[in-house]
C-alpha cells in the first residue's frame, strides 16, 4: 500500500482551510462591503422649484441666526449640498436670495395681520386682534421675525420690519381718529397715538422672541391692558406737568 507524506497531507490540510475560509461568510473579511463616505452620496434631484424652494429655506435660518453679513453664499450652498453655481443660477446673488426671504416673511407677517384687522369690530377688540396677530407670528415664524427686525445693510433695497410696523401705525391711526373725536382730541393729532401704539407692539415683540415669558396670553393680555386703558384716560387738553403746558 502507497503511503501518504507528512508533506502531502499538511498540503491538503491546508487547501481545505484555505477553501473553508473562501466558503465561510464569518471568515471572509475581504468580501465585507464597506459603506461609502456620506461625502460622495449622490447628491437628490430636484425639480427647479423644490431647489429655489429649498434654498429660501436653508438662507432663512442662516440669515436668521448669523445675520446678512455672517452668512456667504459658500454656507447656503453647502447647507442646501449644492454647488455655488446653483445658488447664482436662481438668485444672482447673497443679496438677490436675502431680498427673497425678508420678501416672503413679510407678506406671510402682513396677510396674517390682514385677515385680523377687521375694521366693522368693537375698538378694543380690534386692537387684540392686532397685538395677538403679532404675538401668533412670532411663536411660529421666530426665525423668521428676528431675521426682519434685523438691521439689512443700507445697499440693499426691500421692505422690513419697519414698513410692516408703519401699516400697522396707519391702520391705527385710522382706527383711533374717531376715538380720539370723541375724547375732544382732533383727528389730526391720530398719527402720533397710531406710531406709540405701534412702537410700542413692535418693541414688545423684539423682546419677547428672545425671552419668551411670560406666555403669549399673558403678554397680549398686559400689552392691551396698558394700551387700551390708556387710551380710555386720554385728557382732551393734554399738557405737559414739566413745562408748565402751554
């Protein structure tokens, strides 16, 4: 009978550890799919409107968080993951997509105050709805209502925070002349009280987005409290204790 070598059967041995290994899953390291770097994920088609839509959405919480000047183009795109060019293909500009934004959060801010502003309403009502049409923006749309009140650089053209604050100073001032009337005040004198109501909502509403207590009932509730109580006391011959009137 033939005789088998040591040599022999350590080399089959080892071609059956060798064909084990290539057969078995747990031993088979080079077979392992290693998952692509997030950096070469392909980046997601999008119509041309979802993309615009999409930037206006990445550039609003930039701007407003780091304002006009601490944001670049570079940063929306990479945000949005796109390239420059793309940004430049639907704003032209860091300035161009800055206008588009605060153009967007002012006519959500505007219609809002619109559909509250309804002129066949008691004055006191109307002048709640006003205060809490203001506070309701502000508890959904803070990003938004920080980026308006945000000082734009004088270049830019465009509305802000002011212009909306100046249609609600002329809508008061309207709403209050005939109040005025009544408490022996000329109606010429209705800008000044519509630009203090105003001022004042506006400047309520700069604080609170930061603070955000006491709660929004509570504030609407103070803010007219101190508006409307103060109107109700108005002297028909208003003077000045300091300067001895005139």
């Amino acid at each position: 009978m033939k005789q088998t070598s040591p040599e022999g059967t350590n080399g089959v041995d080892a071609a059956r550890a060798a064909d084990n290994t290539l057969t078995d899953p747990t031993q088979n390291t080079a077979a392992t799919t290693t998952p692509a770097p997030a950096s070469e994920k392909k980046r997601v088609r999008m119509s041309r409107a979802d993309r615009r839509k999409q930037l206006v959405g990445v550039a609003r919480e930039l701007f407003a968080a780091q304002g006009f000047d601490g944001v670049s183009i570079e940063e929306i795109a990479a945000a949005a993951q796109v390239s420059k060019p793309v940004v430049y293909e639907h704003f032209g500009s860091k300035e161009g997509i800055y206008n588009v934004v605060v153009d967007r959060e002012l006519v959500t801010l505007t219609e809002l105050l619109s559909a509250r502003m309804n002129i066949g309403l008691p004055e006191r009502e109307v002048l709640e709805s006003i205060v809490v049409a203001v506070l309701d923006y502000i508890e959904h749309n803070d990003d938004g209502f920080r980026l308006l009140v945000q000082r734009s650089p004088a270049t830019l053209g465009g509305d802000s925070f002011s212009t909306v604050i100046a249609d609600v100073a002329d809508y008061a001032s309207d709403l209050l002349a005939p109040m005025l009337g009544r408490n022996g005040i000329s109606p010429q004198y209705a800008r000044i009280y519509g630009q203090t109501l105003a001022g004042a909502l506006g400047q309520v509403g700069q604080w609170w987005v930061d603070v955000r207590q006491p709660d929004k009932e509570t504030v609407a509730e103070h803010v007219v409290n101190f508006m409307w109580n103060g109107l109700r006391g108005l002297e028909s011959q208003p003077r000045l204790l300091t300067r001895g009137g005139h």
